[in-house]
C-alpha cells in the first residue's frame, strides 16, 4: 500500500506593505474634507432648544453672528454682535455684511445665509434690530442656531 502524506497548508503571512500607503491616504483625505473654525467666539451665549431643527446647505455661504455677552469686561453695555472675528455695533452692521458679501465667490454671494447665535436671554427686542439691519444689507436668508430638544 502506497503512504500519502498530506502537507499542512499555512495560511500565508498578511503582506503589509501597503498599509501606511492606505493610512496616508485616509490621513489626506480627513485633512481636506475637515472644516475648521476660523473665527474665534468672543461672546458668550448658550442657544435655546428648537423643535423643528434643520441642516444648513452650503457651508461656504453661511456668514455667522453670535448675540452674547461679552467674554472679558462687565456686561453693562448689554449684549454685543460678532460677526466673523469682528465685535460690530448694530450701525456697523450693514456695512460689514456688505464687505463679507464682495469678498464672496459670486454663488456663495448669491445665496449668502446669516446664522444667527443668540443667547436664550437676549431680549427680541435686541433680536428684530438685527434682523432689520440684516434686511438694510439685502441678506434674504437668515437661520437661528438652537438646541435640539430632548
């Protein structure tokens, strides 16, 4: 009688060479698609809770105006408005808006949006000023930033 013998297979070794060439990758990718925070918050404010709450299109066209108090010195003047990394008076606003407009691509210009951040505090009063200012500056579109409700 004849004796075959069997080998053993072995599973081969994983080839890793082409593992940080993949790491790389995934690195460049997660650089270019990751939007940081170019403007630095210098209002405090804490948004209120929203039922009917939505994501916002283009993120390039959206211009955002924090309504807070301020982060150092006393609050005795009330609320302040940041637009970008400016502290604006209502006054100023229109003219500001208008020059973030002009340093737009024409389609981001087209469909500029203003998100507003407003503290859960600020009076409504202080709220319509803005948006009548925003009107004066020919922003059609503005979103209020809140909470969603748990």
């Amino acid at each position: 009688m004849i004796k075959i013998r069997r080998r053993r297979h072995e599973v081969p070794a994983l080839n890793t060479a082409s593992l940080p060439d993949l790491i790389f990758t995934v690195l460049f990718f997660f650089i270019i698609v990751t939007h940081m925070r170019e403007e630095t918050v210098q209002v405090k404010y804490k948004v209120p809770d929203g039922k009917e709450l939505a994501k916002v299109g283009r993120k390039s066209s959206v211009v955002h105006l924090y309504i807070g108090k301020p982060l150092t010195g006393t609050a005795a003047g009330g609320y302040r408005l940041q637009l970008g990394n400016r502290i604006v008076t209502l006054s100023q606003l229109v003219d500001y808006v208008s020059d973030l407009r002009g340093r737009m691509q024409q389609e981001d210009a087209v469909q500029m949006t203003v998100a507003i951040s407003a503290d859960k505090d600020v009076d409504m009063q202080t709220v319509m000023d803005v948006k009548r200012a925003l009107r004066q500056a020919n922003v059609q579109r503005i979103t209020y930033i809140g909470n969603e409700e748990k």
